[in-house]
C-alpha cells in the first residue's frame, strides 16, 4: 500500500525587477545565484516559476547552481490577487484605504486570481503520495507568497495582505501527514549580503 510522506515547500520571490518588470537588474540577477548557492545542499525534485520574466529568469539563475534539478513554468505560481475580501472582513480603520490599493490592479489578476490560487494549493501544498518526502521551490510573487503562508497559518482568507516577501528571501513550510502545515522558516534572507536586502521596499521595513 502507498502511504503518504511529507512536503517541504520552499517558496522564494523573485529577484529585484527593473523598472518596467521586464526583467532582472544586476542585483535582482546576483540575489538569485546566492539564492541558488544556499540551496545546493537541498534535495531538491523541482523548481517552479510563474510566467513572468522576472520570476522565470530568476529560477534558471537559482537552476544553474544546482545539479540537474528540472526548472518547470507553473501559471499558478504567477503574480495575481489571491483573494478579493469584502468590506466587512478588513479592520475598518483601513478598509477603503486597502480596497483602494486592490482595484488598481489590473481586472484580469483581480478576477482569475482566486482560481489560480487554489491550484497553487492544490499543487504545492499538502503532503505527498509516495514514502519519500519530497522537496520543491517555488519561485512565485510577493501576493501568493502571502497567500500560501496565511493559508498555512489557517488565519483568515484577507489576512495575506501585509505579509511582505523580499527579493530572493526564504520561506520553507512543512506538510506532513496527520499534522498540522509548520512554518519552519519565513522571508529569511541570511544568504544575502546587506545591501541586496529588502530591495524595493521602503527603509521603514528594512530589518
């Protein structure tokens, strides 16, 4: 009989953009190779990214430090509104301020959103078939980020705005079977040299 093993889930966002998103700047591409060089010692089965540049060419850079792990495209892993909350649920203090903040979005990220995030559950969280646990790295986005962590969390489905992500930092969470998702590690980025820490954020959140 097949039993179940556990997931190590290592979700990272990708590294610095430049301007117009079309890319990685030379920080952004620097942040990913030491992103990569951490991981070498991980037993790593896959590497997924989104559809965006900046996501796919940060994992080829994390890819290329490794030793034949394959680098996959996943559209769940892209950039989009997770979930869209009402009114009601937000603290009312910045209710209108948030709602303001989330229909400047572009309609597509706002209503295809949802579906995407529940196949991102679907397909990287949980534990896995088989009697070996299984290691993977998603290279995703500041929101679904949020979003898989809440979810782990059990917190409220709104509750992933306001949880930041840096550029290339860490975050592993652990499924295994009969227990509840642990958060083993978040936005950890003690592979990084101070200076490409916190990239794009403003200093009030630097740490």
């Amino acid at each position: 009989m097949t039993g179940t093993a556990a997931r190590y889930l290592y979700l990272t966002r990708h590294g610095e953009a430049t301007p117009d998103e079309s890319g990685l700047t030379e920080a952004g591409r620097r942040q990913a190779v030491l992103l990569g060089e951490r991981l070498r010692g991980v037993p790593l089965a896959a590497v997924h990214h989104g559809p965006l540049a900046r996501a796919e060419q940060t994992a080829r850079l994390v890819g290329e430090q490794l030793d034949g792990v394959p680098v996959r495209r996943s559209e769940a892993a892209g950039d989009y509104i997770p979930y869209m909350p009402l009114r009601d649920e937000l603290p009312p203090e910045t209710a209108d301020a948030t709602l303001r903040f989330l229909a400047g979005f572009p309609a597509g990220e706002r209503e295809q959103g949802p579906a995407l995030a529940a196949a991102a559950v679907a397909e990287f969280t949980g534990p896995v078939v088989g009697d070996e646990p299984r290691h993977e790295l998603v290279v995703t986005h500041n929101f679904l980020t949020g979003w898989l962590v809440r979810a782990a969390l059990g917190a409220p489905p709104w509750r992933w705005l306001g949880i930041n992500h840096a550029n290339a930092a860490l975050t592993v969470i652990r499924y295994a079977p009969g227990r509840p998702p642990a958060l083993l590690l978040f936005n950890d980025t003690g592979h990084l040299p101070t200076e490409l820490r916190w990239t794009g954020f403003p200093p009030e959140l630097h740490v």
